[in-house]
C-alpha cells in the first residue's frame, strides 16, 4: 500500500464510526463476501472509502427486507477498490431496477388485497366462499395464487414470496 493509497483507506473503526454500525458488523459483511478489505503490513484490516457506499446500499436494502444474498448478487459487479464510476453505477442500477419494480408491484398487490382474499386457500374469512367459492383457487395450487404476474409466455409466475420474503 502506498502513502497515496493510506488517505483512501480507513481503519475497521473509522468504518464502523462513519456508516454507523458495529466492528462486529463490518467483520460480519466482510465474512460474506459483501465487503472486501486487506491487510497493512503491520497486519491491520483496511477499507477502501467505497465501501461506506456499499454499507448504505447493504443496509438500505436491509431495511427494505431484501435478503443478504441477494444484495450479495447485486454488488458482485461494483468495485471493492475504488469509488463505482458511472458505468458501474448504471449496471448496479439496471440490475436492481427490475427487481424492485417485482417486488413493489408484489407489495402493492399484497397491500390492496390483504384485507380480503388472497387466494390461499384457507377458507377462513368470512368472504372466502363468496371470492372463491368451493376453493376454486386451491385447484391451481398450494399458496397465495392470486399474487401471481403472468409473464410474457401468458404464464403465471409469484411475484413474491410471502415464506422466503
């Protein structure tokens, strides 16, 4: 590591003080891959800057319930060592545009339908059997048939997953 290189490095402290988590949890992400770090030659754990963007984007998508894995996915192409350029920041934001228009639609659908029938099934409000009389849904399949989105083949396919979020 250069002396250029130091002034763009931060300690696992400054880290944690400037994105507002534990050491534990900057370890934590960096265990998963979803951070990356290296070592000075006196052994200490080093950051680039650009990884405080990538712990707000990782504790955004958190708050929005996203599963770690799937942010994991998502930062795979962004830099560990330097501040994302433009191009970067376009394919992240292609990437994730697709999947979070699924799951707002998803979230509406559930939203507008949730004080109703969702098509499960269970036969327990009082209006199931007038929104689906003799389970006909229940015919189509196990689970919530009518947070489905019918995909460009006209076939129907969850648009989200209410047991794995």
């Amino acid at each position: 590591m250069s002396g250029s290189d130091i002034k763009v490095m931060l300690a696992v402290g400054e880290v944690a003080r400037r994105s507002g988590i534990a050491v534990s949890t900057v370890h934590f992400y960096e265990t998963k891959g979803l951070i990356a770090g290296e070592r000075t030659q006196g052994n200490q754990r080093r950051y680039h800057r650009s990884v405080l963007r990538r712990i707000a984007i990782i504790r955004i998508a958190q708050r929005a319930g996203i599963p770690l894995a799937t942010v994991n996915e998502a930062l795979h192409d962004l830099p560990h060592d330097h501040t994302p350029n433009a191009r970067d920041w376009r394919h992240f934001t292609e990437t994730w545009k697709e999947m979070l228009e699924e799951r707002i639609s998803g979230l509406i659908q559930l939203r507008d339908q949730l004080t109703t029938c969702i098509g499960c099934g269970c036969l327990s409000l009082e209006d199931c059997p007038l929104r689906n009389p003799g389970d006909e849904l229940g015919k189509g399949g196990s689970g919530p048939r009518r947070l489905l989105s019918v995909d460009e083949e006209g076939e129907e396919e969850p648009v989200l997953d209410l047991n794995n979020g």
